[in-house]
C-alpha cells in the first residue's frame, strides 16, 4: 500500500526548487540532509551536503541565472516527481550572451526524510547547453 501523500515532502521539494532558483546555495543546505545525494541526468551520484553545496556554487559560477520551472507535482510519499524545464545562460568571461541562453524539459525526483531533502535526481537533456559550452559565443572586446 502506497503511503499517504505528504503535504510536507511537497513543500520541501518546491522550497528547495525556490532556493534554486535564487542561487541560494546556503539555503539549499539547510533545506539537504547532511547525507544528501544529488543524481544527474547521466547517473553521477554526489553524495554529503558540504561537497553538493560546492557543486552547485560551481555550477552558479557557470551558470549564474540557472532557474528550473515547475508545471507539474505528483506527491507519492515522501517523494516527489516534478515536471517542467531548466533553463540559463553560460557565462563566458562573466558576460551572460544572449546567444549562450539554453533551455530544456527537465524532471525531478525529490525524496524527502521530514522537512528535508534526501535526494535530488535530475533528468534532462543537457546537450543544448553542452554543445554552447564546446563552442561558446564570445563578449566582444572594446
């Protein structure tokens, strides 16, 4: 028997989403279990909060308006599955381009323990921002 949606791992999983999306890594950890795992989109696991608060200060730098959309929620449990698209801009010398804007659908799985969050697992398509990467566009120079 499945358990009872909890209104409570949905609220962690959407605050978490918020702190994304204000590049607040420090709230990020108050809201991850001190042995948090994020999963990526090509199943690299990172595992303790200390190391994936600075993997995502790292990818704030890359990506310093990194946002993720959330159009749907399907609570089952202490884990939640969120659907919708990331999007940002890869900052080639600081400068945030127009042209190094990318945006792809993107799912979530967010397994909670309590008010916080146990495991972060993306799934999206990173080519778009992979092949801006291999072959940024440029600030131009003065």
């Amino acid at each position: 028997m499945a358990a009872p949606d909890s209104p409570t791992a949905t609220s962690a999983a959407h605050a978490f989403a918020r702190a994304i999306n204000r590049q607040d890594v420090e709230g990020m950890a108050a809201l991850m279990t001190e042995d948090h795992v994020f999963i990526d989109s090509l199943g690299t696991r990172v595992e303790g909060r200390e190391r994936m608060k600075a993997g995502w200060a790292a990818y704030f730098q890359m990506i310093p308006d990194y946002t993720i959309t959330i159009e749907e929620t399907f609570p089952e449990g202490p884990t939640v599955l969120m659907f919708g698209s990331a999007q940002g801009t890869y900052a080639v010398e600081g400068a945030l381009l127009p042209e190094n804007r990318w945006r792809t659908p993107a799912a979530w799985r967010a397994v909670t323990r309590g008010n916080s969050i146990a495991e972060w697992r993306v799934y999206a398509d990173n080519d778009p921002l992979r092949r801006i990467m291999r072959e940024p566009r440029l600030p131009e120079r003065g």
